[in-house]
C-alpha cells in the first residue's frame, strides 16, 4: 500500500469512526444548549434555574472532552484530557453518574473511590481521567494542578475558582471551563463575570441564560 493510499484510508477510518458517534447519540441538544456547545469561548457560563438542562449539557461536555470528539462542532479535542470536575458536595457524584449513564457508557471498573467514601475519579481506555473535587478542596491542590478541561457544577466561592483558573494552564494556554448552575449563593460571579463580560471587557468568557421553556419538552418526558 502507498504512502497516499495509507492516507486516504486513514482518513476513511476517521470519517467512518464520526458518523458512527454521531448516529449513535442520544443527545438532542435544545437550542440554548445547543448555543452553549457551539461557543468557542475559553470560559463559559450558564446560569440558569432548574429544569432548563444545565447539567445535562455539562455532563455531555465532560464526555467529550474525555473521549476527544464534540459531535456537535464536530472538532477533535486533545486526548489524553485531563478533566476536573468540580461539585459542591460530594453526594452530588451519585447524581452525575447517573445523568452520564443516561446518554452515554460508563463502565462501574471506570470509577475509582481512591480512600473516599464518594468515586473521585474515572478513568477511559484512552487514557482521559477526569478527578472530582468539591467546593471543599485545598486552595493548594487547586493552585498546584494542571488541567485540560475544568466544569462545575454550580458557581463556588471567588478564591477557589480564582485558584483553578490560576492552577489551570497546560503549556502556557487557558484552561477551557464551563461552569453552570444558579448562582445565588455566588454574588460575586455578576459583579466579577457576568457584568464585565456585558460590557465587553472579557473577550475569553462567554456567558448563557437558559429558560425552562426551551427543555419543557424533556421535562415532560421524564414526568417532572
């Protein structure tokens, strides 16, 4: 076989391998997910009630970032992705594998309590590992890392984001993050990210409202 003969197969392969993933998504983003998913921005943020589908797209993100293919963009990511995943409280794991379960596999060997009472970490073939931390964790360990991707679960205090976002940087570029949630208890987020941005003044960030409405389709469905 040739040289360009290999390479148009490969290419083959490739392009074989993304239909494939994207035949067999279950995912039907709503058109303010959607907006979400498509946003090229370094940091986003979503902040909306419940039952407008935040965590839904947050978890479809983590998958995607794990597994290094957006089927909505349809852009390859870096694999191996370091991934954090940061929750406000570490019952609220149980809640995350259940929705990832959902749309996409997840295998019980992939989740790794690691001394915790609570899975902190999960792990992928490709070598993609995703560390769960909670608004609890030590400034320092968040200082001290390096991540690929950060998503969050509801806004936490200033001096924790302000650490991951300091901590996370892989070769010199800005972590990619998305964070969603209702932040009522994160005041500092409007004064800090939401109304810099209105203004133009953070061109890495960009910010989404979300409404019921747009996911009423999918509450319905549930019985919700």
């Amino acid at each position: 076989m040739s040289r360009d003969e290999k390479i148009a197969l490969i290419a083959l392969l490739e392009e074989k391998s993304r239909r494939t993933k994207e035949s067999t998504l279950k995912y039907k983003p709503h058109p303010g997910q959607l907006r979400i998913h498509s946003s090229t921005a370094f940091q986003r943020y979503n902040f909306c009630g419940n039952g407008a589908g935040k965590t839904v797209a947050l978890t479809n993100e983590v998958h995607w970032a794990a597994t290094g293919y957006n089927p909505i963009t349809k852009q390859h990511t870096i694999v191996p992705a370091k991934i954090c995943l940061l929750l406000d409280s570490p019952e609220k794991i149980e809640d995350f594998i259940a929705e990832y379960r959902n749309l996409n596999p997840l295998l019980e060997k992939q989740l790794h309590k690691r001394g915790k009472a609570h899975y902190s970490f999960i792990d992928y073939d490709n070598g993609s590992t995703v560390t769960v931390l909670t608004h609890a964790v030590e400034l320092l360990k968040l200082e001290g890392s390096q991540w690929h991707f950060v998503f969050a679960d509801e806004p936490p205090g200033q001096s924790v984001w302000n650490a991951i976002l300091r901590g996370g940087r892989v070769k010199g570029r800005p972590v990619k993050t998305l964070l969603v949630g209702t932040p009522i208890t994160a005041a500092w987020m409007r004064v800090k990210i939401y109304e810099p941005w209105s203004k133009g003044d953070l061109p890495h960030v960009e910010c989404f409202t979300g409404s019921t409405d747009e996911n009423m389709h999918n509450l319905d469905k549930d019985g919700v």
